[in-house]
C-alpha cells in the first residue's frame, strides 16, 4: 500500500501523561500531511487527558483499567475485547505501536490493521507483532536521542515533510477552576510568577528538599511563587513549607486538575521541576520558561527543548541509570545530591532578568 492511499491510522500509546505528551508531535505531523483522514489512537484512562478531545484526533479509545481493576475479571475482560471489537470494525490501513511493549503490541495485533509498523528497539518481543520495522539502530530507551524525535521517525517515514516538534493539546478552558483563576487574578503583576512543581513518581528523580527551601528562599519576595503537587505528594510539599517563613508563596498542593496546571502553566513566567509530568505538561501548554532537573533519567531524552527550556544533570558517574529504585546500596540516591541550589538560582535570574 502507497503513502498516498492511506485513510485510516490507529496510534497506539498507552501510558504514562508524559509519554502520551511526547507523541502528540507525531500525530500532528501526520494530521499536517493527511488532513482529511481518519486518525484514531488507544490509551489508558491514566494518560488520556491530552487525548480525548484532541483537535488531532477522530477517535480516541480509552482503555478503563481503574475502573476494570474493580470488575470481576470476565467483566473486565468483556470490556476489554468490547473496544478491541470497535477497532477490529474500522480495519484500519496503519496501526502504529508507539509504546512497543507486549500490551501495546497485542493490541495491534488484535487490531486487524493491514500494516502494522513499530521501530525497532522495542522491549518484551513487541516487534515479533509488527510487519513494518523502521530502522533506527537505536533501543527504545537510548538515553542520547529524544523521545520526541523518536516518535517522529515514524512520521518521517511515512512521507510526513514537517516534522518541527508540535504539542498541540485539547481546550480545557471550560475545565478550569474558579479557584485556580482566583487565584491567578491575585497575584501581583509587578511581578514574576514561578511554579514549583517538587514531585514525581520516582524517589530518584526527587531532587533534595534543602534544594528546594534555597531557590524558594531567593525568590520568595521578589517572586510569586506557586507550590504545585498531589495530595498523596504532601509530605514533601510539608517539608519544603517547614524550611520557609513568609513571601509570595502559593500552596496548591491537592488542589489542583492537570487542566488547572496547563492555565497555570500558560499564566507563569517559569516552571522548576524534576523530571515529572508537570514538566510535560508546561511544555506542552507553552510555558515561556521552563528549568528541568535530572537525576536517575536522562535530559538528552525526555527534557524539554527549545530557546527557553534549561535541562540541568547530576554528574555522578551511574546516572542517568533509567531505573526506578537506586541500585547503591552504600549511598542511597546519590545523585539526587548532584546539583547545587546555587546553579539552579543563577539559571532562574537569567531567566527572569
């Protein structure tokens, strides 16, 4: 089959927000060189909020596995092959695995798509289910070549000529809280505002609490300063306040949606954050600014990039390891010790200058 006769696409990513993020460009790109197709993707019901009503996408397929977790497991099998039925009726012309995982890749299988493409590198035998490979010569998790550009090497390949990295991300406008909107009108405009946004899902990606205490410090009055995490993230936002007396500081721990953090992000001068999700998301909503950390991951593949956007490293010589769980067991997360609050605070008055 031609490039040229291609009607339907199904993008198979499943999980986690910043992955989901990371292959938005490469819908883009293919919505840029086929506008009048059909192009429809499956996720889980964790990453799918940068994809349902995406202005990207016809369809979008959400698989439930909070929800499923709860059934009997016939249930939730029948729900299950219930979606992978209103897939298989499309009979799509591509399927693409962009997740390359033994889940993602059974799915494709399961999908009936005339061709089934994936690149190579991919983990758990995903590839044995693709009759496409696009050669890279890279593994999926190569800590030197961005996730994004990875992503849009499938665009490349399939005649995609644009391929300039480009979020773009449903309208939540109608989602945003009066609370957050509150307190965005308060905020003194005289000067800049800073989102800290402290957590992840992984101990090693944490940087140091002291860390945090010294940049806020420097900028508490100067500054407005937002605090951003979770509810299940605030014991650390805790012990970050208990290092602090008085500013400009904002504490929106628990309070906040992940429309709420794209108006912030939208509304701030800066963003600091480890490598999490909230660092996606301000990339993806256009931030004028943004400072990522990194420890355990590695910056030359997933940070952000653009005139902007700063990526800073630990230098210990075992990161980045690319695992969840530090593997010295001498000096527990050392590297999470790497970088000084001084580089962090000279970067952030460059920024602002």
């Amino acid at each position: 089959m031609k490039n040229n006769e291609i009607n339907k696409i199904l993008i198979i990513r499943l999980s986690a927000l910043g992955d989901s993020i990371h292959t938005l460009p490469l819908a883009n790109a293919l919505r840029k060189k086929y506008p009048n197709i059909q192009i429809d993707w499956v996720v889980e019901d964790k990453a799918a909020k940068f994809i349902v009503n995406n202005p990207l996408l016809n369809n979008v397929y959400v698989l439930e596995r909070k929800k499923w977790k709860t059934l009997p497991k016939i249930e939730a099998l029948k729900a299950f092959f219930s979606i992978i039925k209103k897939i298989r009726t499309e009979k799509y012309d591509i399927v693409i695995d962009t997740q390359q995982l033994l889940k993602s890749a059974l799915i494709m299988q399961f999908s009936k798509g005339k061709r089934k493409i994936a690149l190579d590198g991919g983990r758990e035998f995903s590839w044995l289910f693709a009759n496409e490979i696009i050669k890279t010569g890279r593994k999926q998790f190569d800590i030197n070549y961005h996730v994004v550009k990875r992503n849009l090497e499938i665009a490349k390949y399939l005649g995609c000529e644009d391929i300039e990295p480009q979020f773009i991300i449903p309208d939540f406008s109608k989602e945003y809280s009066q609370e957050i909107i509150s307190v965005v009108n308060k905020l003194d405009k005289t000067k800049k505002t800073i989102i800290i946004s402290p957590a992840t899902t992984w101990v090693n990606k944490h940087w140091t609490v002291q860390g945090w205490i010294d940049v806020i410090k420097e900028f508490k009055t100067s500054c407005n300063i937002i605090v951003t995490a979770t509810e299940k993230e605030r014991i650390l936002t805790n012990q970050i306040f208990s290092g602090i007396n008085g500013g400009n500081i904002i504490d929106l721990t628990g309070k906040t949606t992940i429309a709420d953090i794209v108006y912030l992000c939208k509304n701030a001068d800066l963003v600091i954050s480890p490598d999490s999700g909230s660092a996606h998301v301000a990339w993806a909503a256009a931030c004028k600014s943004i400072i990522t950390i990194f420890f355990a991951t590695s910056a030359n593949r997933t940070a952000p990039y653009g005139c902007n956007y700063y990526s800073l490293s630990t230098s210990t010589s075992c990161s980045p390891c690319m695992k969840k769980h530090c593997r010295n067991k001498i000096d527990k997360n050392h590297c999470t010790r790497g970088i000084s609050s001084e580089k962090i605070i000279n970067i952030v008055k460059k920024v602002l200058q």
